[in-house]
C-alpha cells in the first residue's frame, strides 16, 4: 500500500523519493521510527502498519499481521509501484500548491490512481498496464464526465505495439482527451501519441505524431496538458495532410477535364465521320481495277498505352500524347515533337 494514517494526516510513500530514484533518508527514518512506536495506521482498517523502504524494491506500507484488509488484497509490480511514483512526481511538481492523494476513492465506489485537488475542474490520473474492459471503462469515463473531472489515462509501455492503426482501446482514450499515452518505467520515458486517418478516394490512411519524454522534464500547465511540443507536432502534420489532400484534389480535377477534353474530341471526331460517310453515300462507285499486289510492309510496332497518372507523372499531357501515338502508327511519326516521341518509342 502506498498511504497511511500518521499524526491525523494521510502520508505516501510516493514522498520518500526524489526525481533520481534517490531516498529522502531523514524522512524514512522518522517514518521508520513511527512505525516501531505503532503510530502508523492503515487507512481502511486502522490496524498498525511498518515502512518497508529497501533498496530494491518501491517503497510501501504492510500490515504487521496478516489480515483481510481490501486495501493490501492486491499485490502489484514494481513497474506499476515505480510508475505511479514517476507520474506522482510529475503531478507535485506541476502543482506544488495543490493537494495530490494516490489511490483517490470516488464516490461510486471506484479508485483513481492519482486526485489533484483543483477548484475549478480536479483531476485524475487513471494509470494501468492492461486495458479495461469496454463495461469499465464507460462506466468510469461517464462518471468523470458527469462531474466535470479532467482525467488522463495512461497505459503501460507494453500496450504500445507502434502500429499504423490504434487498438479499439486505445482509440477509446484518444477519443477520451485527444492523445494516447504510455509510459515506459525502465526509461521513465512517457510517450504521446496522436493518430490521424484519413481518405484519398476510395483508398483508406493513417498517420501518427509519435514522441518519447523524458517524464522528469515534463510538467503540466492548469489545464492538464503537458508542456512540450507535442501539439506543435500534431498541427505539424495536420498541415501535411491537408496538403495531401489538396495535392490529391487537384490532380483529380486535372484527369476530369482531361477526360473531359477527351470526350469532346472523340465527339467532334465522331461528327466529322459521320459527315465523311454521308459524303461517300453520294459518291459513284468507280468499277474495280485489279491491282498488282504490292510487297508486304513491315508490321509497325506495337504501342503501348500509358495511364493518364503515368503521362502526367512523364509532365506530358494525355490527350497531346494520345495523338501522338495515331501518328506514329499511320507513319506521320515525323510530325510528332521529340519528347513525346521518345517517351512513346520506350513503351514499345
């Protein structure tokens, strides 16, 4: 357990330690000696409770004897212990002035992992290393919402997989305040996350900002969100994607009016073949002379067609390229400008 009862007043171990890891060692020994004179007291049961403050392992508080007492039921980590402690120390150093309490109990019932006592909005810190279950977490993310409490859910490294798309939980919290977080207790790193999708067509993307802190340089402003470049970041890459779509938006624009002038042109030329065959309906057929057959012609080359989106990517224009091509195979290919021409022949 991380708080008891000493002197009428709530303490926590989360206080032993400084941002290095390092012992506060005047302040263990007072709550050492506390202890051995039976005036640490556990918060739920009031039974005597001893420091146990190692070397090793986080600090806690424990019962002398064994008892059923629910807030020792639990056996937690030592990366959940640490990490409570790491973001503990990132709350009293954002808000030196505020009331900060470990395992805060709500009025349902339930717990948060960390209460800053705010007047205008308090909050909580929901730190855990496995989701929740969807039932859970609605019912806890309704109730803050209901009492106007700013929450920030932080999950344990090993939730982050760095893959395109978010996990349905995750994208839960992001919905919830905007980023996803996690926090890597080995490094004492935390690490923001924000993923954006996105369509361009038919065709389906996803980007994200991803950034590791050092969680000991970090604090938070009155609002809640952490001080660092994070949404400079995010804003950043909003601009990219806007961009994109722009870029992708005038390039759609470009095909249709090439399609477009496409259209109009096999329209005029279907009208000026019509007109030629109903010129020819007039024209007597001349008697047929038999004509020597002339040497057979070599076959001309095979002319490959290329997409629009190739074309354009060539900086050619499509239509141009297009009559290019029935040049070339009615053997006009001397008409035809340099560039399009060698552009032609190496589809061949």
């Amino acid at each position: 357990m991380e708080n008891c009862i000493y002197q009428g007043k709530m303490i926590c171990t989360y206080d032993l330690k400084d941002e290095n890891g390092l012992y506060y060692e005047d302040q263990v020994l007072v709550w050492k000696e506390a202890a051995a004179d039976r005036r640490l007291h556990c918060v739920e049961c009031s039974a005597p409770v001893y420091l146990a403050a190692g070397p090793v392992k986080e600090p806690y508080f424990a019962h002398y004897d064994t008892l059923e007492c629910d807030y020792e039921s639990g056996q937690e980590s030592e990366e959940l212990k640490k990490g409570k402690r790491l973001i503990y120390q990132l709350l009293r150093r954002s808000y030196p002035e505020r009331s900060i309490q470990a395992r805060y109990r709500l009025e349902n019932g339930m717990y948060g992992t960390l209460f800053c006592d705010n007047r205008d909005q308090p909050m909580v810190i929901d730190y855990r290393l496995v989701n929740n279950s969807l039932t859970k977490f609605r019912e806890r993310d309704d109730y803050y919402q209901t009492h106007r409490i700013k929450v920030i859910y932080i999950l344990g490294v090993r939730q982050e997989k760095n893959t395109k798309q978010l996990d349905w939980y995750q994208n839960l919290l992001q919905k919830a305040m905007g980023y996803v977080a996690f926090l890597d207790v080995e490094k004492e790193e935390l690490i923001l996350r924000r993923s954006y999708g996105y369509r361009l067509g038919a065709e389906r993307h996803f980007k994200s900002v991803r950034k590791n802190y050092r969680i000991s340089e970090l604090t938070m402003d009155e609002t809640g969100q952490m001080l660092c470049d994070f949404d400079a970041l995010c804003d950043k890459l909003v601009q990219q994607i806007e961009e994109e779509n722009r870029s992708y938006q005038r390039t759609q624009d470009k095909l249709k009016q090439l399609r477009e002038e496409r259209q109009r042109l096999e329209e005029e030329e279907q009208k000026r073949m019509e007109e030629y065959r109903r010129r020819m309906e007039t024209v007597p057929i001349e008697p047929i002379v038999q004509i020597e057959p002339l040497e057979p012609m070599e076959p001309r080359p095979r002319l490959t067609r290329r997409s629009d989106e190739e074309i354009l990517a060539l900086g050619l224009n499509p239509v141009i390229y297009e009559k290019c091509i029935h040049l070339i195979e009615q053997g006009d290919g001397h008409l035809v400008a340099k560039k399009y021409y060698d552009a032609i022949m190496k589809s061949v």
